[in-house]
C-alpha cells in the first residue's frame, strides 16, 4: 500500500473524538474514522476517490498527555 506523505497541521485537528481509533487524514482534515487502518482508508476513499490517505492511530494515553 502507498503511504501519502503530507504536512499535516495535528494543532488544527481535534484528535478527542477519535481516540482509541484509526483516522485518515487528507488536506489536514479527516477524511475516513474506523476500528482498522483498513476500514479507516475505505472511508476516505468513499469521501475523496483520487486522493491517498494518511492513516494514523489515535492513541488514548498520549492524547490524555497533553490536556
């Protein structure tokens, strides 16, 4: 799978409702949400089609870290 490598500005997005789950991201928004990197990119892919995903997972402790 290709991996898209973008600048992403993570102060600009509210990672709270996400924590415990993997987000795509494209053009500094999320783009797709699911329980798999899978499920996660196919959401994206639903929304935008020609564009390839960041996958990330929101990990709970580390965003508990930083409130």
């Amino acid at each position: 799978m290709h991996r898209a490598t973008t600048n992403v500005a993570w102060n600009k997005i509210d990672l709270a409702p996400y924590a415990g789950l993997w987000i795509a991201v494209v053009r500094n928004q999320v783009s797709g949400v699911g329980e798999t990197p899978r499920q996660a990119r196919q959401a994206s892919k639903y929304q935008r089609p020609k564009e390839e995903p960041l996958i990330i997972f929101v990990n709970k402790a580390k965003l508990k870290r930083k409130t």
